[in-house]
C-alpha cells in the first residue's frame, strides 16, 4: 500500500509539474517571445515586400519614357495591419530578462519600419506622379530614378539592424523550448550567462540607434519636396 500511496504521490506531482510547464510555455513562450517575434518578422516582411515593388515600379518609370502609366502606382503595396504593440506580452518578456529593452527596441523597430514604409509606398511614388502629371520637376527620369533607388535602398537595408531582436527572441524561445522550466526556474533565466549577454548586446544597440536618431535622409529629391509642398 506504501507503495502504490508513493507511486500515487510521485504521479500526481508530475502532472502538476507538467501543467505548470504547460501554463507557463503558453504565458512565455507562445504569449509572449513567440508573438513578439512574429509582430517583428511580420512588419519587416511588408517593408521588404513594398521595397522590392518600389524598385519595380521605378524601373518602369526610368524605362517607359513618356508612357509611363500613373494608375499602375495605385494599389500595388502591401499595407500595415493595425499596430498592436503588444504590452502584455513585452511585460512577460520584461519579467523573464529583468530588463526593458525589448520593448524599447520593438519601438525603435515599428516606427523605423513606419518611416521606411511611408517612403516606399507615398513619398517615391508621389515623386513620380509628380513627375509625369506636372512640369513642376525638371529632373530627368533617370536620375529621379536613381535617386529613388538609392534611397529606397538605404531605408530598407537599415531595417536590418533590429534583425538581433529577432534572434534574441529565438534564442530565448529555444531556452523555453529545450528544458521543462518552473515558475522558480523561470525566475532565474536572466541570470543565464548567455541571457546577460544577450541583454548587454541589445541594450547596446538600443544606444547607438539612439545616438543616431534622426540620421536616415527624407524624400532626396528637394526639388519634389518643394514643388509637392507648393502644389
């Protein structure tokens, strides 16, 4: 009877072990790490996705001489879904590392990609229409396209640097994944030596794209700008 009353106690105490592992990977690791990590993917996939229709569209502008057709800059970008900054889920993440910077770097990121986007998908293609329905910009096609291009380039290749959020999430995703963690073990993990790394190095980033605020260029074509304004 002490026997089976042991193995009775010893099977019972690992269904709740399994349950709190399973209640804290949905809290973490699905409600929190994973969901951040996808908002995250999901906003720079758009932007990625606008720049390559960008570059297309401006091609044809560049090669189409006087024939280039201006309803073809309607409804050819993707579109943002509505924000969600996803607070609670970035509280979780805040109570796991101990620190604030991801959700100082998802910020940072969001509103990169909402400039980046906005250029992409109005400012670009506004140029070109005013190119093509005015005599307000005496610039020739190729340069305006060039223009457009370079800028369009710079804006997007800078998304990449908040590419380490992303992999941070990853990595903390995997240390939710690999071990049957408790709420006490849960407690520690921004102790781990790779978790305080990890942190420091975002933390890192945090500063340099704070020092360097303000540094990405507008619309680079003045002339546009000027006569966009007038108009």
């Amino acid at each position: 009877m002490l026997a089976i009353a042991f193995a009775a106690l010893v099977a019972l105490d690992a269904y709740f072990r399994q349950k709190e592992y399973e209640l804290i990977k949905q809290r973490y690791l699905e409600g929190a790490v994973d969901a951040a990590a996808a908002a995250l993917s999901s906003t720079t996939a758009i932007v990625s996705f606008n720049y390559a229709r960008c570059l297309e569209v401006t091609k044809a502008f560049r090669d189409s001489d006087e024939h280039f057709d201006v309803k073809s800059l309607d409804n050819v970008f993707a579109q943002f879904k509505p924000l969600d900054f996803l607070e609670v889920a970035h509280f979780r993440i805040r109570s796991l590392v101990q620190s604030n910077v991801f959700w100082e770097l998802f910020q940072l990121a969001t509103a990169y990609c909402q400039g980046a986007n906005y250029f992409l998908t109005f400012e670009a293609p506004q140029v070109i229409r005013i190119k093509c329905t005015t005599a307000a910009i005496q610039t020739d096609r190729r340069t305006i396209a060039n223009e457009i291009a370079e800028e369009a380039r710079s804006r997007h290749d800078g998304m990449f640097r908040f590419s380490l959020a992303v992999t941070a999430l990853q990595t903390l995703a995997r240390i939710l994944e690999s071990q049957k963690l408790g709420d006490k073990a849960i407690g520690e993990i921004h102790r781990r030596a790779d978790v305080v790394r990890m942190v420091r190095e975002l933390e890192e980033l945090v500063a340099m794209d704070a020092a360097a605020e303000g540094s990405a260029g507008g619309l680079p074509l003045d002339e546009a700008r000027t006569s966009d304004n007038d108009g």
